[in-house]
C-alpha cells in the first residue's frame, strides 16, 4: 500500500512543478512531500518502499539540468516504485527521459512509468504558450491514476524491461549563451537569494555572472518589480529562430512498464 508521494522536481518557472502536482492529483494519494532542487534546502531524503516518487525535470538542451542531475545524488530508493517525467517547450526531450531514468535507477527506485509532456518555453514564451492546456492536465492526471495501479505491484511490474526514447552517451550537456538583462530594478535582492548558482551579485543585481549563470529564468520568474527579462539582439535572433523551426504543435509521449 502506497502511503506518499515524494515529488522530487527542478521547477525554475513553474511548469515542471505544475505538471507534478497534476500527475499527483491523478495518484490521489493524500500525503504529498514536494522536495524542489530549485532551493539548495531540499538536498536530500530516503523514500522507503512503501512511498511513491515522481521525478519531474525540465528539459534543457536535450538533457536534464546538471545542476539538478548533482543535487538527485542525495535522493535514495529502496526498490521504491517511481514515475519519471521530463517537461520540455516544444523542441524536444532528446536524452533527458532516459537520462533521468537513469538516475533514478541508479539512485535505488522502479520506474514504473515515464512521460514527457509540453510546457511553455522559458527562455522563448512564444513557443507552446499556455500549455499546459486543459488536455495536457487530464493526460498528466490519468498518467498519475495508471503509475499508482503499476506501482501496487511494482516488484512483478519491474520484472519486465523498461525502455524510454534517448541514447547513450547522450547529447553534450551545452550552457545556454543567453542572460537574463535587468531594467526598473529596485535593488531588493530577491533574484539573488532565489538563483540557484548564485550568479546575481546581491549588491548589484543587474551584474549577472554569465559564467554561473544556467538561464534558467528563476530570476525573471521570481522578481517582484518584474525587473528581470529576456532581450539584446543576441536573443531576439535567437528567438525568430525557434519560433520559425519549432511552432507546430507536439503532444506529450507516455509509457508504462509490464
Ligand atoms: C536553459 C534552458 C534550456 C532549454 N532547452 C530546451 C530543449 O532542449 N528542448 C525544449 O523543448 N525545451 C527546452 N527548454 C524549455 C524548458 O524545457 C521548458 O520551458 C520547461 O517547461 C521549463 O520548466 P520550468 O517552468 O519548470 O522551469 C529549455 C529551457 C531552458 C531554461
């Protein structure tokens, strides 16, 4: 009997977290731990047997961020039965299911389920803007509903082989050469206590180490003046680019084991 969920999730704009919760509303399981490697403070935990986890990252750039692939090291299964989900913008999930997959494996669990869904594109909006839309959060609720039936039986289930698109050795993980720009900043220091790799010098915050920086939006996700945004040539050719090869509608990719 699965008595929690433990979701263990990198949500630096919310969309990932959004799809988390969806798919654990589908689990109807009451006792619910959301554990966001966004914040340094939900480094680590043992999820037992009886528990459930759902890991949910963001794509990028075909991969999983690095950062959250270091910070799963603190989270360990024993045999717990888990779903694995990536969420990506509409370009593509490329290595990130698998690698994620990977992970969880490795870190003591049974991936009963994955999936990948679509989410509006952080660094372009314009690219699946307003998802996920009302039939992405049904398909993530009833993915939920059918990982909670796999995972009563999770031993038996996982007897059978579980392949998810990808491959070995994945994409080169690549750094994003865009940061965020700052304008109307009040100074009040919330995006540099919020970064998670402490690029954004809290005394001047429109100094931004481009070096640490992962772009991952936190920044503009979090400031309450709504000072931080994307801009600069740099990202509006970029842009146009995205826009132009990547608009047509995806739909999400689910699969269950046994
Ligand atoms: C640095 C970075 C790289 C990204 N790379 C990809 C990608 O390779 N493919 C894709 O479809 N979306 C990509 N995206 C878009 C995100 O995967 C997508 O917007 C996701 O929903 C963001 O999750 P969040 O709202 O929880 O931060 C990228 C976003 C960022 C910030």
């Amino acid at each position: 009997m699965t008595d929690s969920l433990h979701i263990i999730c990198f949500s630096a704009t919310g969309t990932t977290l959004k799809t988390a919760k969806a798919v654990a509303e589908g689990c109807g399981i009451s006792n619910v731990r959301v554990h966001n490697l966004i914040g340094d403070a939900e480094a680590e935990a043992h999820i037992p047997k009886n528990g459930m986890a759902l890991f949910a990252a963001p794509v990028y750039a075909g991969r999983i961020p690095p950062i959250m692939a270091e910070r799963l090291k603190g989270f360990v299964g024993s045999d717990t039965p888990a779903m694995v989900v990536c969420v990506y913008g509409n370009r593509d999930y490329d290595d990130a299911l698998l690698e994620l997959k990977s992970i969880a494996e490795r870190q003591g669990f049974l991936p009963v389920s994955a999936a990948a869904f679509i989410a509006q594109h952080s660094i372009f909006p314009q690219l699946a803007a307003g998802r996920p839309d009302a039939g992405d959060m049904e398909m993530m609720r009833e993915f939920g509903r059918r990982s909670m039936a796999l995972a009563a039986d999770a031993q038996r289930v996982c007897a059978t082989p579980f392949s998810v698109p990808g491959n070995y050795p994945y994409k080169e993980a690549k750094a994003i050469p865009l940061t965020p720009k700052t304008h109307g900043c009040d100074k009040c220091g919330a995006c540099a206590k919020g970064c998670p790799v402490h690029a954004i010098d809290p005394e001047n915050p429109s100094r931004t180490d481009a070096e640490k920086c992962i772009s991952c939006a936190h920044c503009i996700h979090i400031c309450p003046k709504h000072a931080r945004r994307w801009g600069g040539l740099k990202y509006t050719l970029a842009s146009r680019k995205f826009v132009k090869l990547f608009s047509e509608r995806k739909e999400p990719f689910i699969t269950y084991r046994g």
